[in-house]
C-alpha cells in the first residue's frame, strides 16, 4: 500500500511564551503519513524530514543546532579547555613510520597548525643522485628550507592543499604505479563517501586528463600502462562495475565487468606478488572471486570458484609456495574458506586449475578460532587470528613445515589482558620481516617490524603522548559479564588506578555489536581527560560484532538481533554489580548501528543509564529497510532481514528504536548526525529526536548536533575532530557534575 498522507501543518520553532528565560527546543511539526504492510498500520508523524531540498527542513536542522548551543553556551569555556588539555598531548608535527615500496620509503607529515597530512617519498639512501625530483613543504605553516639547502622528499599529495575551499576531505586510493611515477588518488570533500579519481604525473606534478567519479577501489595493471578501477551506483552506493583506463587515450574507458546482483559489491585488487588482479564480489554472507594476470591487462577475468550462498572465500597468491612435504615450490592461490567451519580454514590451489575440486588444506578449521586473514611473504606466512576475543599473530616460516602449516608456526606473545593487535603496511612480498601495531587501553599505539629468522619484534615507534604521560597510573582489566541465556560476554575496561571502587565512580561503557566487527581496545591520549577526571572506560564485546569470530555474529544478526541488546544490559548490570560504577553515574556511548544498540538498550531499560551519547544513530530501522531506492538497503537484508517477509517485518518491528518510543522517562542524550551521511541517513536521528520530543516524559537533556558540511565520519580535520571530541566530553562530564 502506497504511503497516504492525512495531515498538514506548518513547521515551527516557535518557544511556548511563558518560557522565554531559558532556550526552548525546536518542535519539529507533526504531517502524519500512513504506512500498511502485512495488515499492521503505521503512522509517521515525521517522514517529511527526509525532503533534503526543502528549506523548511533544513531551517528545521538548523535550529536544533542552534538550540543545542545554546545549552551548551555554558560550558564553552569548559569546552575550550578540554579541547586545549587534549591537543596539548599531541605532538602535532609528527612522521609515519616509513614503509618500503620499489625503493622508495614512503610516509606521511603534519605540521602543527594544519588539519591534513601530507604525503610524501624519499629514497631510503636520501642519495641525491637517485633521488626523484625535489619538492618542500609549501604548505602555511610549513618550514622553508634555507637558501642553498637541498631536500631529497618528494611531496606527493598535500592534503591541506586539496582541502581549501571544502569544509571536508577524505582520501580514499593512494596508489603508486609499477615504474614509481604515476600516482592514482581519490578524494571525497563532502562526506558522502563519494570520491573522485585522479592521476598526478610524480615528475612533473601536473594531473594527467583523466578523472573519474564515484570511484570504491582501484589497481594498477603491471607495467602502469592500465588502471583499473571500481565505481558506485549513484543511487544505491553500491559497487558494481568495473572499468579499464588505458593512459594515453581518450576515448571512454570500456565497462570490464558489471555486477547485478543487488546484495553484492565488486572491489578490484592487486595481489601484494604483483602477479595478479584480483576482482572480489561479496555481500554479507556470501563471495567469489575472479582473477586476470596483471600483464595481461586486455584479458578476460577468470572465476576461481562460483557463489554459493553462505559461502565467503578470499585470495592471495604466492608464485613460489613451498612446504616440507612439497616436492618442488608451486604457484598457487591461498584461499581462506567457511566451506569447513565457519571459522575459516586456509586451503591452497594450483593457479592454472585453481577450482574448488583442486583445494588442499593448508590450516584445518578450528572452530573456536577464527582465521580472519591471511597475509603471505616469499619466506613466511603471518595469519591474523582472533580467540576468546583476542587477536592474535600467527607467523608459519615456510619451506619447514608439515603438511598441515600449524605445526611449524608460533604467535607473538601479548602480555596485557586485554589490547589490540593488527597487520600493518607490507606492501613488498621479498621483505623478511612484517610490520605490525600494538597497543592498548594504557600503552600508546606502537609499531613494530618483526624479524621472522630470529624471532624478534623491533620497536619503530611508539605514538608520542605528551605531558608526561605515566602507564602505571592506569589500570586495564579484561571482564565477563553472562547475558541471559548463559553466554559469557567479553568486558574491555580501564581507569586510574586511585578510581573508587565502591560503585561511586561514574563510568563510559561503549558498544557496537554488528556486521562482525570488532571494537579494538585501543589506547586514546584524548580519553586520559576522562580517566584523570575518575571515569571508568569500558567496551562491551557482545554479540553481532566480530571478536569472537563469525558465530559471535551470527548470533547478533537477523532473528537473532536482541541478543546484541541483551549483552550490551547483561554487561552495564554486571558492571554496576562489581561496583565500578551505578545506574545514576552510568553514561553509554555507540554509533551507526551502534546507534541502533543505543536507542534500543534506552528504551528497553531507560532506568539502567544516566546519559547517551549516540553518533549517527542507525534508529529508523523498520522504514530504511522497507526503502530498497535507499543506498545499502538490498545489501543488508543478510544483516536485518527483508521486512517485504512479514517475519522479519515484525521482528525489526519489535526492536526498531523509531518506532517503540513511547511516553515516559529516559536518559539525557546527545544525539549527532551529519548532513551528507550516505550510511546512515541524517533524517533518521531527526525523526527520532522530533518523536522523542514530543513523547519523553522527564526534564533530562536532548541535544541534537548535525554537522552540515560532514558525513558518517564526522569532521575530517584532525583539529576539527578534536573540538567535536571536546564537546562530547563537555555534556558526559557534565551529566555527572564534572564542571572542570
């Protein structure tokens, strides 16, 4: 049935007249639209905020802007100074750890004072005679060289220099062609994650006549004489097809592949051998995919194994594997597949008959750890792995293995109880070492390169915080909370170590719980102004996230949503009955889905927190999903279901936050958007905060913060990032009595 619309009204913002002493909330006017699927009515007083173009909209925006800074006008001076006390932590002119490609070391430079990093090369010898072409920093603030003085850095993109006149900028392609002269970059200066590739000539610095637009993935052919590269339906943001640029021609680049199935997204790669593109199709659940020799750009892509639904598979490729138990070193693909548990097991296939029916098992399936990737060297394999809500690194010499890999490899050993590993920049397959990060809730995030011969990790760098920062002040422990049927639930916290624990101490508990990602325990110099302040932080691993391997996510999907809910209440109350804080000093944070978790956990026990802080809030679940015009929608029916399916309706019905407001008392909020979200879309938190309005029973704050010239990320600028940080600060510590 066609949405029917019964009501008319004028929007306003107008106060009520006997309560002009204090800022008045706008009120968004109520134009009731009636919605009937599967015989249940609905009736939304709120869909015309999804009118962009309508300046009654976003005079609308505008005004919740300005109501929430009226609020929070008191507290500006507090603002200002978490916002210094944070940036004066930073070392705001600072270097990247360089990482080696085709001889040349590549990093990246702030300088103090600018929002963006700028790009840069050098040649590790810095031998003027082989360097490339010599640039300095031009950008305001920059230091000029002396007279006479040489620099052997080749700046490559100024990311300050690309910003001017944009309130936004992300960067999305960085790659360098085969022979180290053509750079294929993309940029996006609106936040809608729409970006635009360009080729930059590195030795004249002129952009080459070439540019496409919406552009998701892209890769170099060998011999850089062919790019290829992804784009983006303009409706649906999803990836589909896929294109061929030769340089040097005109003539509109031919359509390689399309992808018309609207659950799957295309990305085009190039195996870290060099030897092959890689073209991943994948949705949710499910995945293929194909390959080409990068010599042989003009060729046909061909399918190593074809989709089969709850099948995911991905590749990479070694030219010279070799085992104990092989007789001569082979060229082969590297698979990981759920084909044998949905943990992931890694099988190997010839590259000249690389179908499923060739697969040999190179690492069984262990179900209680999941294989989440796979990175391989000429002379090592490192597997990143995750148990118990653990990462871990796995390192396989190979050439002195058995027919089964495990047995020859070892991991890095982490000390901490709770902290977080990952893969870092290895980009040449010779190297005998890899590069890795670590870091945790008290030790700043530090790089390492490990030498696979001796078996030892060597310290490039650890993240500056200044200060005088002192780990042993602080406190990290690793907690179980049980939901209700019995799962124990992964608890992430810390705090310093004067903190009361006597259940006075207010505390941030943070969650997420979908799609299979995992929230890392990550060290934040900006989180020390909450820990020096006596609040407790903690992450709640639950369910639908990916720390514990795709069955933790499956058992936070679909039908199976509210367990995510479920933990995330198990974990506050555990929380509470351990005595690290109360329900009157409990603040909870999440955003995107997270969002989701924050106004369902809100509405199911609004007794159970103080505050909330919800960033861009995936909140109008039910009427997204039925929307199949909006971009992702298709995609995600593996993740929520398809509500045209009247179970899946009533089951996204029952826990959609938008739609179970209802009248009584809940928690003070701070609910933030952006304008040019193209995630999750700004109208949603606007219907919810205009529904809430209306409904909530109780005095507390709702604040409604969008920023206009940003998208699902928030702000770009690293300065600009930090004031958004400062502000959200200001309302925690203010909810509990924290003034300075």
């Amino acid at each position: 049935m066609q949405p029917k619309s019964t009501a008319q009204s004028t929007f306003t913002t107008d106060a009520p007249a006997n309560q002009s002493a204090h800022p008045q909330p706008p009120i968004a006017a109520r134009r009731p639209v009636e919605h009937c699927l599967h015989g249940d009515l609905r009736i939304d007083d709120y869909a015309w905020l999804r009118q962009k173009e309508n300046p009654e909209v976003i005079r609308y925006l505008e005004a919740e802007n300005a109501y929430t800074q009226a609020v929070l006008r008191p507290t500006e001076a507090f603002q200002e100074e978490l916002y210094q006390e944070m940036l004066s932590r930073i070392q705001q002119t600072d270097l990247t750890v360089p990482y080696q490609l085709r001889g040349y070391s590549y990093f990246t430079k702030t300088i103090e004072g600018l929002q963006y990093p700028a790009h840069y090369r050098r040649r590790p010898d810095d031998d003027p005679s082989v360097a490339g072409p010599q640039h300095v920093y031009a950008g305001s603030g920059g230091v000029a060289p002396k007279a006479g003085a040489q620099s052997f850095e080749e700046l490559l993109l100024d990311l300050n220099v690309l910003a001017e006149g944009h309130s936004f900028l992300g960067l999305g392609a960085f790659e360098v062609s085969d022979d180290n002269r053509l750079l294929a970059y993309s940029t996006d200066t609106t936040g809608f994650r729409q970006y635009t590739l360009q080729i930059k000539d590195l030795q004249t610095g002129e952009l080459l006549p070439f540019r496409a637009e919406r552009v998701t993935s892209v890769a170099w052919a060998a011999g850089n004489g062919a790019l290829f590269y992804t784009v983006e339906d303009p409706v649906s943001k999803r990836s589909h097809r896929l294109y061929r640029h030769t340089l040097g021609t005109t003539s509109a680049d031919p359509l390689v592949y399309e992808e018309t199935d609207e659950r799957f997204r295309i990305e085009i790669e190039r195996t870290r051998s060099g030897a092959y593109l890689l073209l991943l199709a994948a949705s949710h659940t499910t995945s293929e995919v194909r390959y080409l020799s990068a010599s042989d750009p003009t060729g046909t892509f061909q399918l190593i194994s074809p989709r089969e639904d709850n099948h995911e598979y991905y590749v990479v490729h070694h030219p010279n594997f070799a085992t104990a138990s092989s007789t001569t070193p082979s060229d082969v693909f590297l698979i990981r597949t759920n084909s044998g548990g949905r943990t992931f097991r890694l099988v190997s296939a010839p590259v000249e008959v690389p179908q499923r029916s060739n697969w040999q098992v190179l690492v069984p399936n262990r179900p209680a750890v999941m294989l989440s990737a796979a990175q391989p060297f000429r002379s090592h394999l490192v597997l990143f792995e995750r148990e118990d809500g653990l990462p871990f690194l796995r390192v396989i010499p190979l050439g002195k293995a058995s027919q089964n890999l495990l047995d020859a490899s070892y991991r890095i050993e982490f000390n901490e109880p709770a902290y977080n590993a990952a893969l870092g920049m290895n980009p040449e397959f010779e190297q005998t070492h890899f590069r890795y990060s670590y870091e945790s809730f008290v030790t700043p995030r530090s790089i390492f390169d490990f030498e696979v011969s001796l078996r030892q990790s060597t310290l490039r760098k650890q993240q500056p915080v200044l200060g005088g920062y002192d780990s042993s002040r602080y406190a990290s422990e690793r907690l179980h909370a049980v939901a209700p049927d019995g799962t124990r639930i992964p608890v992430s916290i810390v705090y310093r170590n004067d903190t009361p624990r006597d259940g006075s101490a207010p505390l941030l508990l943070y969650g997420y719980g979908s799609y299979g990602i995992s929230v890392p325990v990550n060290f934040s110099s900006n989180r020390l102004s909450l820990l020096d302040r006596g609040v407790i932080y903690a992450i709640a691993h639950i369910r639908g996230g990916g720390e514990l391997g795709k069955p933790w996510h499956d058992a936070g999907r679909m039908h199976k949503k509210k367990n995510t809910f479920a933990d995330f209440i198990a974990s506050a109350e555990h929380l509470i009955a351990v005595h690290f804080t109360s329900s009157k000093k409990l603040i909870i944070e999440g955003g995107s889905a997270g969002g989701l978790l924050m106004g369902a956990v809100s509405s199911l026990r609004p007794d159970l927190f103080h505050a909330l802080i919800s960033h861009v809030p995936f909140v109008d679940v039910l009427n997204t999903m039925l929307d199949a015009s909006l971009p992702l929608t298709v995609g995600e029916y593996e993740e929520w279901g398809n509500p045209q399916i009247p179970e899946d309706y009533f089951y996204i019905k029952s826990y959609c936050p938008y739609t179970n407001l209802e009248p009584k008392a809940y928690p003070a909020m701070l609910v933030k958007t952006g304008l040019n979200d193209s995630q999750v879309m700004y109208w949603e938190p606007a219907k919810y905060v205009a529904k809430l309005r209306r409904l909530k029973t109780d005095s507390n704050p709702l604040l409604f913060k969008i920023n206009m010239g940003a998208g699902h990320g928030g702000a770009s600028g690293r300065y600009d990032y930090l004031r958004e940080i400062a502000l959200d600060y200001t309302f925690l510590l203010q909810q509990i009595g924290i003034h300075s």
